[in-house]
C-alpha cells in the first residue's frame, strides 16, 4: 500500500509539473506575440517619421508613439 501511495504522489506531481510547463509556454508564446506586435507598431512609426517627418508630426505620430509606449509600461506591471 505504501508503494501505491508513492506512485501517486508521484503521478500527482508529474502531472503538475506538466501543466506548469505548459503554461509557462503559453505565457512565453503570448509574450513573444506581444513583443512582435509593438515592435512592428515601433518600426512602423520610425518608418513614417523618417519618410515625412512633417505629417509624421501632423498626423499625431508623436500621440501613437506614447500611447504604444504607455501600453508596454502597463504589460511590464502585469
């Protein structure tokens, strides 16, 4: 009986540890997909203010920039 309660256990905690590891892959996949995004948005707005600095200006690209910005701050305190 004894043995059979050690078998448990240990099934109990291969099975934990198995969901730990999933989501801790989920949670590194849905990082990487957040960090792909504001990067895209990042080189975006680099692009349109080296083309046309002027309507890069006009066309609130400044507002973007520090809205993309704020939403990293608030995922960094998540």
């Amino acid at each position: 009986i004894l043995l059979q309660e050690q078998i448990k256990i240990f099934d109990n905690l291969k099975r934990n540890t198995q969901q730990i590891y999933q989501f801790d892959q989920n949670l590194k996949q849905s990082l990487k997909a957040e960090l792909n995004y504001y990067s895209g948005e990042l080189i975006k707005l680099l692009v349109e203010g080296y083309e046309s600095p002027q309507e890069f200006v006009d066309k609130m690209g400044c507002e973007r920039y520090s809205t993309i910005l704020n939403q990293i701050e608030q995922k960094k305190h998540q």
